[in-house]
C-alpha cells in the first residue's frame, strides 16, 4: 500500500509543482482559473489515451513513439512556458502593481491564457498517463487491489499538497519581488524540461548523448531521493547529465533570458500607462 | 566482488543474441538478468522484452533513460555510449524490481 503511494506521489508531483508555479506565475491575470483547469481536464483526458494506446504493443505510442511524444509535449511545454515568461516580463510590473485589486484586468498585450492551458495539459498528460497506467495495472492484477488502490489515491492526493504548499508559499512572497522569483522559477523549470526532452530524444536515437556522466553526483544527492525528485522537476537536477541534457538546459536557459531581457526593456517604451477611463 | 566481475564478464556470452542488440527480460516480476554488461564507449541496442502481463516502466535515472513496457510486449531503446561505471536502472511501477549494467571498457578492440 505504501509503495503504491509513494510512486503514485511520484507521478502526481511533477504535474502538481509545475502548475503550483503557473498559478503562482500567472496571479492578478483574470480568468486563470478556468484555464488552468480545463488545461488539467484536457490533461486527464489526453493521458488515458495515451495510458491505453502506451499499453497497445503494437500502438505508435509504445517504444519510440512514447519516448517521441514525451518530448513534444515537454518541448510545447518549454514553448508555452517562454511566451508565458517573456508575457510576464513585459507586464509584470504593471501586474504587481495592480495584484491587490480584486479583477483587475490588464490592458494591453495578449494574455497567455492559451500557454496556461497547454503547460497544465501536457504536465497533467505526460506524468498523468503513467499514474493511470499504473493504477490500471493494479486494478486488474487483482492481489489486494483495493489496499493498493487506496495507497494510490492517498499518493496522489499528498503529491496535490505539496504543490498547494507551493502555491501557498509563493503567494507569501512580497508583492515587489513576486514576479521576478515566479519568472525565474519558470526559467529554471523550462531549461531542466527542455533537458529531459534531449534525454528522450536521444533514448531513440534521434539526438547524440555528447557523453554520458558528464558528472556524477549521485552519491551527494540521488536524483531518486525526494529532495533530489524535487529539484529535478523544479531546476532540472540531473546527478549524472549527458552532454546534450546540459546543452539543451543551457541554451534554453539563455534563449528564454534573452527574450525576456529584450521585451521587458521594450516595454517601458511601448506600453503606455493605462488611462484612466472617465 | 571478483566473482561477481566474472559472471558479469559471462553474462553477455549467455544472454544476448547476436547483432550487438542486448535483451533485457522482466519475468515473474524480476529483471533478468539483473545485471549485465555492455562495452563502454559504444551505442548499444537494448531491447526490454516484458513477459509478465502488467505493463512496467524501465527507468534509469542514470541514464536518462524512461519508457513504459506493455504487458507480454516489448520496446526497444538506446543506450550510451556510456563512459566506465555501473548504471541503476529500476522499474518506476514496480521499485523491488532493479537492475545495473555495467559499461566496460573493450579489452579486445573491435568496432
């Protein structure tokens, strides 16, 4: 029962951080809410397609198929994660300024509702297949499924609190720094699924590892461990990175601070201050 | 220690089929074998062949490696080229179940 659990709070954990961090990311902007969740429904909906095709020998989501649509999903992920970074980074501060009133809007610009929809579905899709894989495996073998099923709710609903505490936690963060921390915590998540995408690619073949165990630090701190779980999803802790991992965070990394260096710049000559209306 | 360097030696000899591909078979809810080798320095085919009926997850970490084995089915991955050393790898369904392989460098030169 606690194993099942325990790998159930595995799989819930990185769809529950990431969209702990897009909702903290996204407060003020009007209407996220509903995005987010049906991002989350979509999510629930696409991974028991893919939880059944993946289980389908003969499907073209088992094998390289799976390992392929892994790293769409992440790389759409990164993308929608980079427009929704180099958004805030253009209207952050006009945001923050305007947090504490309840339902106001934001004026100018398009607002990344569409990139909170996609970052919550393919997080939900992409661990949620396996969690129903899982759970379906269970359910069907029989010995003590019930038990079992109940460590797997019980997981599930630990790993959905500890991204509440997250969300809890970031809404503690003063007004005058939340943005630039929510934008670097974005920043850091991007570049770490970016590098798990290289690591899927390469799994078929489709990208050179450029050498593996570029360095080695599993036995100061196991990327298994749950700190080591937890900083793998939320900066990309790998303990023994393969060279194309590392270019892929690092050249995510400077393409989304450049973009959001340039247009957060750009925007003190753009936008004008929002006039009041009469 | 040495006994187990030298049936890790043997194992390729004993397991694998031909083409350089390696197979990898989860059977009654264990990896077998459980450990084996495969030349440092070399991209290598790994198939991961599952006979029991649950569908499993291959799962490396130290590899980077992550794909999901139907049940009575079979995937095929790559892996390396690895340098020197012992990499884990273990089934994200199932935690008893684990395994390493071993990269070692080639002592006969071959391509």
């Amino acid at each position: 029962m606690l194993a099942t659990a325990v790998i159930m709070f595995r799989e819930v954990l990185e769809a529950s951080l990431i969209i702990a961090i897009v909702l903290g990311a996204s407060r003020g902007i009007e209407g996220r809410g509903r995005w987010v969740a049906g991002g989350i429904g979509l999510g629930l909906l696409g991974a028991s397609i893919v939880a059944f095709l993946a289980n389908v020998a003969s499907s073209v989501f088992s094998g390289d198929g799976q390992a392929i649509l892994n790293a769409v999903i992440l790389l759409s992920a990164v993308v929608m994660l980079t427009w929704h970074n180099v958004w805030m980074s253009a209207h952050g501060k006009q945001l923050s300024s305007e947090v504490k009133a309840v339902g106001s809007d934001v004026q100018s610009g398009k607002r990344p509702m569409t990139a909170l929809l996609v970052i919550t579905l393919v997080a939900v899709m992409r661990e949620g297949s396996e969690a129903v894989l899982f759970l379906w495996a269970i359910v069907t073998s029989g010995e003590q499924s019930l038990n079992m099923v109940l460590g797997g709710i019980g997981g599930v609903i630990v790993g959905i609190l500890v991204g509440l505490l997250l969300y809890a936690g970031l809404l503690r963060i003063p007004t005058r720094h939340f943005f630039s921390i929510t934008s670097w915590l974005i920043l850091l998540l991007a570049a770490g699924l970016a590098a798990q995408a290289a690591g899927f690619l390469n799994q078929v073949g489709l990208l050179p590892a450029l050498g593996n165990s570029v360095w080695n630090t599993s036995n100061i701190l196991s990327q298994n461990s749950l700190i080591g779980q937890l900083l793998h999803i939320l900066v990309g802790y790998i303990a023994r990175p393969s060279g194309i991992e590392i270019v892929f965070y690092i050249v995510t990394f400077l393409i989304i601070l450049v973009l959001m260096r340039t247009y957060g710049s750009n925007r003190n000559s753009r936008v004008k201050p929002v006039e009041n209306p009469g | 220690m040495k006994h187990l360097l030298l049936i890790s030696l043997l194992l390729p000899l004993a397991a694998f089929a031909a083409d350089g591909d390696y197979t990898l078979t989860i059977k009654d809810h264990l990896f077998q074998p459980s450990q084996f080798t495969i030349p440092a320095g070399k991209k290598v085919k790994l198939v991961v062949r599952n006979q029991d009926g649950l569908p499993a997850e291959f799962e490396s970490s130290d590899i980077s490696r992550e794909v999901i084995v139907p049940g009575h089915g079979e995937v095929t991955i790559f892996v390396g080229p690895l340098e020197p050393g012992t990499y884990q790898f273990f089934n994200d369904f199932n935690h008893d179940m684990q395994g390493s392989i071993v990269a070692q460098p080639a002592v006969t030169k071959g391509n």
